[in-house]
C-alpha cells in the first residue's frame, strides 16, 4: 500500500455551475459550455483544469509507500465487507454508533443458544437415519414433552441440515455477516429442515395481540436450491381452543393449536434467486396463511393481510368458524405465543435457504435476533474493559476460540476520548500527529485483551496459554514487527541490544466477573505470578512510542499502515488469532480497502470474485461535495466486473462516470461523485464498491493510479482539497475450503478411576491441507484433553482456512460408567493361552470378565487393562471360574486408571469354584483325564467345568501336580467365604470323599466301590505311572 497526497494549496480553478436537477434527475443531463476545458468526470468531482499529478511544490508531505499485511493464518480474521453495508447507513445518517448496534444485538451462532432449538426436524436421508425419521435430540431439539432422548446419530444428521457460518453472498443494508443454512438434499421429499424458540410457559414470547394494528416484523433471508423456494416465518400461538382437537405428538408442533406462516414467495412477490432479501410486514401488508389444529384446515390457496383476517368471512374447514373467527382466538385475551420458526416444510427435496436476521414487535421486541458466526469486529470483550478509569467497553476486534477470547482495537488517546475510529473490518483510521501529548506521541493508540475463558468452558487460567504480540513499525513497504510474549515473566523484547528479562507486568487482571475498570495491576513478581495464575483476564492500554527502540522506531508524523497481531497458543499450536491495521493519514483521505483474504463474493457471477471498496476517510472540519478517482489494477490477473460494482448513494448521489463502464482503458478505472449540499463532520463514507474475477491465491491489489493527467482527490465546488491517497492492501481471494483427514474414530473410554461421573480424554487432532493456506487451523471442540460426562458426546473438529472458509467432521466419545484397572495375572503352571478371568472389586457383587491373553509357559503372564464397573475400590480379586484358586492385589489410583500393585497369580485345582481344592475336584480330575477341555466362555456359563490345569486343551499328566501342591488349600476374595470348609486353619475337616451320584462321579469311581476316594486316586496313579504324591497327601490328611 501506498499514500501519497493529492490536491495540493492552488488557485481555485474555473467552476462551471449546475442545475441541481440536472445531476439528480436521471432523465436530465447538464449542458456544457463550449470552450470549457472540464472533462465529464470533473464536472462529476466539481474540477477544473488539470495540475500536476504529484504533490504541489508547496507541500512538504512526503509520498510515501505503505506494503500489504503478511498473510496470516488466522482467517477468521479476514475483512468480511459485508459489516461495512450493515453500518454504513447509520453512520450516513448520524444515528447508530457501533456499539449501539451490538447492544441491540442478540446473536445465536449454534443450536441451543439463546432458545433457538432444531425442531420438527426430520432427515433428509444424507445421513445415518432413513428419509423421514423424526429427529430428536437432547441438546439440538427442545423436546419438553421428553418422547425421546435422541441419538449421535439424530444429532449428525440435525447438523448436516442446520449448519450455522457466515452469509453467503452479498447481503441487503441492515443486515448481519453470518446466516443459517437450511437445507434438504435433493430426491429426499419426507427430509425436513427447522429452528425455533419455543416457550410454552403460559405467558410465552407476548400476547397474540400483538398482531393487531402494531405488529411489525423484517427479516432477511435468501433461497440458492432447486426448486427455488423461500424461507418460511412461523408464530406459533396457543389460544383457548388449545387442545380441544387433541395435541399434537410431534416435536415442534405440541405447543400451539393456531399457526401464522409467512411465506416470501406465496403471493408476497418473494424470489429465491440467490440473492438476499429482506421482508418488510406489518398489519396492512405482507400475506399470511394459518393451519389451525381444531378445524384442520388451512387457507394456503388465499394468503391475506392481519388486517384483511381480521374482518375475513371466509369459512375456515367448512365452518361454523371465519377467518375472522381464528384471527379473534389470537388475539384475545390469555392467546400467547409459544414459538418463532424459520423453516423449510417437507416435499421440498433439494431445497436450500438461509435466514440471518429477524426483527418483530412479537419477539425480542427493540432487539435484532440474528444467525450465524458473530462478525469479529466492533465486539465488547468479557467481561469490560477492566483497565484504568471511564473506558468504555466495544469497538474491538475479537477472535473466540475454545473458551478463549482476544481483542485488539486502537484508540484517539490525545486528547483523552472513547473515540475508537472502527471502520468496522478491522481498521482504524486515524490522522498523524501527537494530538495535545508532549513528549510527541501518536494521537492513537492500542488496546488489547485477553480471557483464557470467556464463556466458563475451559477452565483455564492466564498463565495456562503462550502468547504472542506483533506491532508493525513499518508504513511502508512490507511489515517490520516487533514480536514478544507480553504476558509472560521474563519475556525478552528484541531490541538492540535485546531488553533484560521483563520481571513481572502492569496489567489489569480479574475474571469474568471483574467490573469496568476494576481490574488489580501486581506491584511485584510474585503478586504478577499468583494473579496470571489464579485469573483469566488480562488486559492493557498501550502506545506504540512504549516499545520505540531500535531498530523499532516510530514517526507520529509519518502516515501509513500500521499492523497488530495477539495470538494465544497451547502446547505449540495457535489456539486464537486476532488482528488489527491502523491506517494513519494526513486529514481527509480517498482509501481503497479490502479483506486482505476474501470468499467468493458474488455467488451468481462465475469464477471467483473479490471486493475492493473506496472509501472517503477523516474528513475532519474539510466540507466536500465531490470527488474523483483514478486507479489501477493488473488486468491480467484481475478482470473488472462493472455489472456487480456500485457506487454508495449517498454522500454523493450525482455520478458521471456509469459504474459497470468504469473500466475506461484495460486496467485503468474512473470513479466519481458530486453532491450539492456539501458533506462535512459526518464520518467517514463508503463511495465505491468494486468487483473483480480474481485466480483463486494469486495475490492482487488496486492502486491509485498516479500516471494521469487529473488527480485523485476530494473537492469543493470545485476547489481542490488536499487528501491522502492510499492503495489497498495485496489481497487473495480463496473459495475453497481444506480438506481435513484423518478424521479420529469414535472413541469409547471409562471414567477416570475414583469417578463415576466423567474422563479426560484424548485423541490425536486430523490435520487439515488447503490450496491457499499452507497451514489452516484445526479446532475440536470440545478439545482434546476436555473432561467429557459419562454418555456419548459428539466432538466437531473445523478446519478454517486464511479466508475463513471451513470444513468439519465429527465422530462420538462414548465414557461408560467403568473405570479401568491395570493388572498383571499370572497362571502357575500353564501355557500359553487365552483365558476368562472374573473380577470383583472389593464391595461384593461388582464383577466383571475379561478375556485375557496370557503368553509363555509356566507361568503364563497376561499384562492387560481390564474395565470394572466405577466406583471407589481399594482391592481387587480375580479367578478362572472353570479352574484356578482366587488370588487378590490391592488397588491404587494413578493417573485416569487404577493399578493392581502386586501381581495377581492363579494357582489351578478349584474346578468346582468352592475356594478350595478337595474331593470334588478331584473327582474331575479322574473324570476327565485323558479328553480334552471345553471353554466355558466369557463371563463364564456356569456350567462347563475343566481340570485343565495347564491350559495345553487336554486333562493329563501334566495337571496332576496342581492337584498334588494345592490339596485342601483355601482361598478366598477379600469379600467372599469358600462355599464349603471351615475358617482355612485345619483342613482335615475338609471333604476326603464323595459317593457317587451322577455321571461325573461314576466316571471316577475307577474301583467301583460307590465312593470317590484316595482309594481311586491310588489307581489311576498306577495305571497312569503317577508319582503318588497325591494319594499320599490325601492319606496324610486323613491321620
């Protein structure tokens, strides 16, 4: 960017002067004197002759050359214009400041804020759930009658139809910079798309008298799919006939028995055509059509004024009532109204419409409701401004992220004044100079803050994030920043020689609940360190001439633009970004601006196009009636299109140079504009708005163009102004959103140990590729390592490109109501298998099974995590039900599991689960010797049993010498008492024999003598060439 000064100190020119008619009436042109030497154009301005195209030789202002920004990665930040249409016409006019429109604001950005729910609702088979299905959700449908409590599923589809962003397009004046999307895929007739605020609570949103002769309402809205239709109105209104025909079950639908639908395209001249349009109704125009439950009838063939229902004699349903009849059921007394809708019905395959502003006498009456992402600028930030005495909150620019928010702004600070000088995308214009200050400062100054977690979401406090700060001391070419940390203890600001370590800062500090300028500054090191560490705002008020040290220095005198980034980051990736550029001139000044990284901003012309706006700048105590504009652009890189530029109608209404013919050389345009009733002490003006077909990531701008032979500048009848010209900024245009892989699975993961309520969880963010930005910004929300309830939550991860365009997947993170426990079992004696092992916790009755993998041979060791249901426990007991002893280790917590500190070690004989190894397991033992096992699953069936010690798959040898270590040895679980035996001193008592009595019995009766006894172990010793340790200790037993 560059600024230069035109229209130096001269003698004034030869005026011609003009009927006023003649420039206002389009029909009417001026007729030009001969031998005049004016060209159209300054008759447009009001000019003379030509004089030189640089600075008079009179002016000692320098020309001096001012670069674009860098690009940055935040494009959330970039300059959306369309703010500048939604303020630009109060500014005009003198009667909305930027803070009046945000306290008037109430903006809903998601579904469940501010009341405004999905509902009634239904799928339009893009996503899990089949056309049709009626969509509930606990979070995303207001559903007070509770028939369900929705899915993840109910809840990816509800927001695959409702997506909330930016407006697409370019909006109408008064309207908002973000919109609602609600769409149908197309050949899906049963798929439904809706939002409403539904207050049934017996007085509701106001009285259904309020659409009597008072009622007004606006909205804005566009339709962009096939079949064009338009965004549909709702006030839902329960009078004293509620019920009377029965209520109806479906969500959306329960809480009134009269509708009034407003229908753009239904005999109101409404055209989906995608472009935005704003409706203007009240109680004499604007035509509606009712549904009322009683009569179930509808009147959509004749919509028709409040006024004409009013007095109506059409008989509704057949009668007995009129129209007139219904509209004296709203209106009466105790009638309320329990919902607002915007809508797309059912049967409307393919439909596409979205609605960003709404403004009735029946809502949120004085209030503005409006959809989508908030616009970044002109914001108050949380909770005030707590620095100093008297300054008023607003005017910053702002980025919220995950909890966190920063705001930047600049300031007039002499003399001392709230005057912010927001052009409202992010610039701030201010003249050069000292103002009243001595020693010479800029007039200006910065202001800037933080809140680690503005809306209470993540819990962090200041010191919790790193921050970064870059002040630009270069107007001119490129960017010269001065780049530290300006929170952190120790920071080091690069100077030459760099700065000694800053030991703690002067901050206001306080929280969310810290009032206007009630902010606490520390007064040493450690009162800094325990107020960052405790609190989650921050803020200061700081001049540029604080940080001028070499290599930074800074000439108040010296116009320019001036960049400021504040970035807060967590363990090295940027968590929030904002940004401002102060542009400083010298008085009145003609500047060409644009979003330094822009969407499409036509959605009919193709290609992709990007706006630059002219603009009229500090025009201070200077009366104007006109001005002229030369400039210039690469017209190979960048193609004019004159149909979608325009001039602003006012301050200039009079123009000579038509618009779409601008272009008067290939890359060269003509602008200007000419009013009679001069212009002076009313702010600054938007002139001119202009398109060009841009290659999307090329880098482009617009120059004044230097080389004619008539300069750029502002004038007065004629006489020429002394004005500061300066380019705009290199811009990129990118219309395509990243691309974001790999999307994490679902995950599902237990309580943390001791909870029973919630985890921390954790996952590996997906990256995110784009065509313009090497680096998009990936945000999950909510982010990883957040604590998450028990039940299923769905985490959105975005990716947001340089010019803020997105693109997101979800997926589900399940926490069940376990908790995980680390534990190492071994099984004596046994070989390598896989095997169901029962838990129990140390309160009887919480168990659990696992399969678990146990490698190498005697013993077997399996390392695993096993889930046992949640609780606070203190001691763990496991068992293979089928065959081992119990074993036990105590738990400790570490980390988010509990940890078994000794190894648990199954020991094989109790085959029957009686905690103890005697004559019945014996008796398996001869059973089964010589066939092979069976699994008894997992959790165990309670029925297969085995005398597989060893775990090879057969009853052998080799399980003999379990028996033979463990007979007569108890064991028990910390809550459990064996089934059979005493209290584990002499197990003589124990069972030495057991007569035969079923199958298993008879197979190890090998004597058959009726008993299972030694004398049958002695036996099956012989025939087997056992060592007879086993009848020895059984005989030994019975001494």
């Amino acid at each position: 960017m560059r600024v230069v000064m035109a229209g130096a100190t001269r003698a004034p020119p030869e005026i011609v002067l003009l009927n006023h008619s003649a420039l206002t009436d389009p029909c009417v042109w001026p007729t030009f004197q001969l031998g005049t030497a004016m060209r159209v154009e300054d008759v447009c301005a009001g000019k003379g002759r030509a004089h030189a195209r640089r600075l008079h030789a009179g002016s000692t202002a320098p020309v001096v050359g001012v670069s674009s920004r860098e690009h940055t990665r935040r494009g959330i930040m970039g300059r959306q214009l369309s703010m500048f249409r939604f303020v630009c016409g109060f500014l005009a006019a003198g009667v909305l400041s930027a803070a009046s429109v945000s306290a008037q604001e109430i903006n809903t950005s998601t579904l469940s804020e501010n009341g405004w729910f999905s509902d009634d609702t239904r799928a339009d088979g893009s996503g899990t759930e089949a056309a049709g299905t009626n969509l509930i959700s606990d979070t995303l449908t207001d559903d007070p009658e509770g028939s369900a409590s929705g899915t993840s599923a109910h809840d990816a589809d509800i927001n695959a139809q409702i997506i909330f962003g930016d407006a697409v397009g370019a909006e109408p004046a008064l309207t908002h910079g973000g919109a609602v999307h609600l769409g149908i895929v197309a050949g899906e007739v049963l798929g439904k798309s809706a939002i409403s605020h539904r207050k049934d609570d017996g007085t509701g949103h106001g009285p259904g008298s309020g659409f009597g002769p008072g009622f007004t309402a606006e909205y804005s809205w566009m339709g962009d799919g096939t079949p064009a239709i338009t965004t549909s109105l709702k006030f839902g209104i329960k009078t004293a006939e509620f019920g009377a025909a029965g209520v109806s079950s479906r969500t959306g639908e329960n809480v009134w028995d009269k509708l009034l639908i407003f229908e753009p395209g239904n005999l109101n001249g409404g055209t989906s055509d995608a472009l935005w349009h704003t409706e203007t109704i009240d109680y004499t125009t604007g035509k509606w059509w009712f549904f009322d439950r009683v009569a179930i009838a509808s009147i959509i063939g004749t919509p028709m004024t409040l006024s004409d229902m009013a007095v109506s004699p059409v008989l509704v349903g057949g009668g007995p009532k009129t129209v007139a009849d219904v509209y004296a059921l709203i209106t009466a007394p105790g009638a309320h109204i329990t919902s607002v809708q915007f809508g797309i019905g059912s049967y409307n395959a393919g439909g596409s419409v979205y609605a960003n502003q709404l403004e009735t006498s029946v809502y949120r009456a004085g209030m503005t409701t409006t959809f989508g992402q908030p616009s970044p600028y002109d914001q108050d930030v949380t909770p005030d401004a707590i620095f100093g005495s008297g300054n008023d909150n607003g005017s910053f620019t702002v980025d919220r992220q995950s909890g966190v928010e920063l705001g930047l702004r600049a300031k007039l600070r002499f003399p001392p004044t709230n005057a912010f000088m927001s052009n409202g995308d992010g610039t701030y214009t201010y003249n050069t100079g000292s103002g009243t200050s001595s020693p010479p400062n800029p007039e200006w100054h910065y202001e800037w803050a933080v809140n680690s977690d503005y809306d209470d979401s993540s819990g962090l406090f200041i010191d919790d994030l790193v921050y970064e700060l870059g002040i630009d001391f270069d107007p001119g070419p490129g960017t010269d920043y001065l780049v530290f940390d300006p929170i952190a203890i120790g920071s080091v600001i690069p100077y030459t020689p760099p700065s000694p370590p800053v030991p703690y800062w002067d901050h206001s500090i306080g929280d969310n609940s810290t009032p206007n300028g009630g902010g606490v500054e520390a007064g040493d090191a450690p009162t800094y360190a325990a107020l960052i560490g405790s609190n989650n705002v921050a803020q200061n008020s700081w001049r540029t001439t604080f940080h001028d040290e070499f290599p930074f220095v800074f000439d108040p005198d010296v116009p320019g633009r001036y960049e400021f980034y504040l970035t807060a980051s967590s363990g090295g990736s940027e968590v929030a970004r904002t940004e401002i550029s102060v542009i400083v001139t010298d008085g009145a000044s003609l500047t060409l601006e644009a979003g330094e990284c822009q969407t499409d901003q036509d959605a009919v012309l193709p290609g992709v196009q990007a706006a630059f706006e002219l603009w009229l700048r500090n025009p201070d105590d200077v009366e104007v009636t006109g001005f002229q504009a030369f400039l210039e652009f690469d017209d190979v890189a960048m193609s004019y299109e004159g149909t979608g530029s325009s001039y602003t109608s006012s301050p200039f209404g009079a123009h000579i140079q038509d618009i779409a013919l601008a272009e008067v050389f290939s890359g060269q345009l003509r602008l200007d504009g000419n009013t009679f009733s001069p212009i002076g002490h009313s702010g600054d003006a938007l002139l001119a708005t202009l398109l060009f077909t841009v290659t999307e990531c090329d880098p482009v701008l617009v120059d004044f163009d230097l080389t004619q032979p008539f300069d750029s500048e502002l004038s007065f009848f004629g006489a020429s102004i002394v004005t500061a010209l300066v380019d705009s900024p290199t811009i990129i245009a990118d219309d395509t959103a990243p691309v974001l892989t790999p999307c994490p699975a679902d995950i599902t993961q237990p309580a943390d140990a001791g909870s029973c309520t919630e985890a921390v969880v954790t996952w590996a963010d997906p990256t995110a590729t784009d065509n313009c930005d090497l680096s998009p910004v990936v945000v999950c929300s909510p982010p990883s390592g957040s604590t998450f309830s028990v039940g299923t939550t769905m985490v959105t991860c975005t990716a947001t490109d340089e010019c803020g365009n997105e693109s997101s997947c979800s997926f589900d993170v399940t926490v069940t109501a376990t908790n995980a426990v680390d534990v190492i079992v071994e099984l004596t004696g046994s070989d390598a298998t896989s095997r169901c092992i029962h838990f129990v916790t140390d309160i009887c009755g919480t168990t659990a099974d696992a399969t678990l993998t146990f490698v190498g041979s005697a013993p077997a060791i399996a390392v695993a995590t096993i889930e046992v249901p949640c609780g606070v426990w203190t001691q763990l007991c496991a068992k293979d039900e089928q065959h081992t002893k119990w074993a036990e280790s105590p738990l400790i917590v570490v980390g988010a599991n509990y940890v078994a500190t000794a190894t648990i070690v199954l020991d094989g004989g109790d085959t029957d689960n009686d905690g103890d190894v005697d004559i019945n397991d014996v008796t398996l033992f001869l059973a089964q010797f010589g066939g092979l096992a069976a699994s008894g699953g997992c959790p165990w069936d309670g029925v297969t049993r085995d005398a597989d010690f060893s775990n090879n798959g057969a009853v052998a040898s080799e399980d003999y010498p379990f028996l033979t270590d463990n007979w007569l040895s108890m064991s028990s679980c910390s809550c459990s008492i064996p089934l059979s035996g005493g209290g584990g001193g002499d197990r003589s008592s124990l069972r030495q024999s057991v007569r035969v009595y079923d199958a298993t019995t008879m197979a190890a009766d090998l004597n058959r003598d009726g008993r299972v006894d030694v004398l049958d172990v002695e036996l099956i010793e012989q025939r087997r060439g056992l060592s007879g340790a086993l009848s020895e200790r059984m005989r030994a037993s019975q001494r």
